[in-house]
C-alpha cells in the first residue's frame, strides 16, 4: 500500500490518521509542496492519493471509505490503540443520510480553509476579495451549523468518528497556518482539545507554518 501525500493537507491527514488508528503498514510517497502537473499521481492533481495492489483511488472521503470496508479486522498496535475506538463506518446505519449531511458539511468546510490560505500565498485575503470573504462566512456558517449537531462526546456517541476526524483536521491546519480564528464554539472546542493528545493524531502532525 502507498499513500501519495504531504505533511501539511488536512485531506492527507485524514487518511493518515485512519491508517494509523486501523494499523495498517504503507509506504508514504511525502512532497511538501505542490506536484508539478506531469508528477501528480491522479487526475485531480492533488493528495491523498492511495495505490493498494494496483487499485489507485483519490479523494479523502472514498480512501477512507474504502479502508473501512476492505480492512474491517485491522487493529491497531497497543501503543496506537485509544478509547473511544475508530468507527467502523462513514456513516451510522440508522443515521445515514444525517451523517452523510455532515460529512459533507465538514467537506466544504475544509475545502473553504485550504482556499484562504492558497490564495493566500498570492497576496489575496478575504479582506480584498469577495471570493474569499465568501469562503470566511462559510467556515463560520457550517461550524455554527455543525455546533448545532454535534455532542458532548463528539459526532457519533461512543465513537471516534470519522467526522470527528474530517473536523480535527481542517481546524488543526486552520489553527497551524494562522488562517483565522475559529474558536468560541463550546462543543467544538471540546472536541478539538479532547482528542489532542490521541495517538494517531501525535503520529500524524500538521507540520510547521510555511
């Protein structure tokens, strides 16, 4: 298994870390910038990118998926293992299209903040463009929303949850990348802080600002 990435996407990460809490050994192909067009391992040119036996599939989302349900057994080694356990599913069964809803939620979410801070590299911000001030009140609508939803032990009750997980990281690299300030959301806070210290998370940091 090789999984085409870079230390700083919170795409990558979300893999990363689902790799991590399921145990399972790859080979990371790691470039800390962008791919030139003709090294991009995939049609959208961009990370994560997961090569299994020669089955190549990208896009956060459906690789998560997909480790899900093709290695439903794998466990973690005892110094990974961390309670509440990684949910085996997307999605709760009985809850399905609602947590698709916020899967969703939490995509655009994460898409609006890797946004900001491209453009950012240009010297566009959401103070001079309309684009990206747009992409700021989204970020701040869909976490209003998603506080709304959320519990008091996160998404999933009982459950480390892969949108526990598709929120942790694009707020970690909002937070590593000084792209705005997003906290001041009780719920959320707490989610964030709490799972801080997991060991897949440890395993698997935002490298620094650059």
């Amino acid at each position: 298994m090789k999984l085409y990435c870079s230390n700083g996407s919170p795409f990558a990460r979300k893999v990363r870390i689902v790799l991590a809490e399921k145990g399972l050994a790859y080979e990371a192909d790691i470039q800390d910038r962008v791919r030139p067009v003709d090294e991009a391992p995939g049609p959208t040119l961009a990370v994560p990118v997961l090569d299994d036996g020669g089955r190549r599939l990208w896009e956060s989302d459906l690789i998560v998926d997909y480790l899900l349900r093709t290695y439903p057994d794998s466990r973690p080694a005892a110094d990974m293992a961390a309670t509440p356990p990684l949910s085996p599913w997307m999605a709760r069964p009985d809850r399905h299209w609602d947590d698709m809803t916020t899967l969703a939620t939490l995509a655009s979410c994460a898409t609006s903040v890797v946004n900001i801070r491209l453009m950012g590299n240009d010297g566009i911000t959401p103070e001079n463009s309309d684009y990206l001030a747009r992409q700021k009140t989204r970020i701040e609508r869909c976490l209003d929303w998603l506080e709304q939803r959320v519990t008091d032990e996160g998404f999933a009750v009982g459950w480390f949850s892969i949108m526990d997980i598709a929120f942790l990281c694009p707020m970690a690299f909002c937070e590593a990348r000084e792209i705005m300030p997003w906290r001041g959301r009780r719920k959320l806070d707490a989610l964030f802080d709490r799972h801080c210290a997991r060991p897949s998370l440890l395993a698997t940091p935002v490298n620094p600002k650059r």
